[in-house]
C-alpha cells in the first residue's frame, strides 16, 4: 500500500498528513511522532512517499485558520476504528462550530449515557486531528480537560472557532 505524507506549518505547529488514494487518514501534530505511528500501524507494511498539498489540504487549513467554516467540506476521511469508535467519531462531526459537548453529553449522543469514559478514550484515538473536532469535547465543568495535542492548543481551537 502507498501512502503519501505532507507535513505544513500551522498556527500551531507542524502537523503531518497521511493520505491513501484520495483519502485522508491520519492527520495529526508533527510533535507527536509516536502517536501518528500509531494510527498507522493499521496500515502494516507501506510504502511512503511524499507530496505537497493533496487534495488542497495546505490550502483548506489556511481557509480554516482564516475563520472559514467549511474549509474542509467534501474532503474523504478513512478512519478504520470500532464500531464504537466510529460511532464516536461521528458524532464528533456533528458537534457544530462554535458548540462543545461534555463526555457525557456525547455519550447520550450516541445512545450509550454510561460510556463517558469509553467516549473519552475513542475521543482520544481520533485519527483525525482538528477535521475530526474532538477539541470541541470539553468536561461537564467546563474545564478544557484532555487533548492529544496539548490543552493550549484546544484553547486557541476553540477561541478561533468563537467557543471561549
């Protein structure tokens, strides 16, 4: 299997992107090295190559970091993941710009009110950074607990999507 990387400068660092045919299915901090080896062992072996800007995704993050809500509209995700991953990853998607969801809250979203700390840790796994909004997931208090990339990062996520 090939899979094309490009790595881009962000507002908030780095990030890498890993493609398979004209999905995207990891994208992730470059400061987290061992994480994104991680989200591609699903892959096995691979041969990488790289590119710059596939299917415009340099381009979308600008748009994005700019205030564009849609940037990243019509864009393919392959996740891989559970069921329950899935399901939580879904329901991550629908979570609106601008808007944040408790743990439980997502939980009962997904119609599993107990399994907020299941929620949690699929929330965690997230192979998508940022596309995938788990930075909109925030604890029943308020707090801006838990996030892969670093807890400064969700903040400045949610101020720029107007949150905080």
């Amino acid at each position: 299997m090939k899979l094309i990387f490009d790595t881009f400068p962000t507002p908030l660092g780095d990030m890498t992107a890993v493609f398979s045919n004209d999905t995207l299915c990891v994208l992730d901090f470059s400061d987290c090295p061992q994480r994104i080896e991680r989200l591609l062992r699903r892959f096995g072996t691979y041969e990488k190559s790289t590119k710059i800007n596939p299917l415009k995704i340099r381009d979308r993050f600008n748009a994005y970091f700019k205030g564009q809500r849609d940037a990243f509209s019509g864009l393919e995700l392959d996740t891989d993941g559970t069921a329950f991953q899935q399901s939580v990853w879904q329901a991550l998607q629908k979570i609106p710009h601008g808007g944040t969801l408790s743990y439980q809250q997502l939980a009962r979203s997904i119609g599993r009110p107990k399994a907020h700390r299941a929620v949690g840790t699929a929330n965690g796994r997230n192979p998508i950074s940022i596309i995938i909004p788990c930075h909109r997931v925030i604890a029943s208090n308020g707090a801006l607990a838990g996030y892969a990339g670093g807890v400064e990062r969700k903040r400045f996520l949610l101020e720029l999507e107007g949150t905080l």
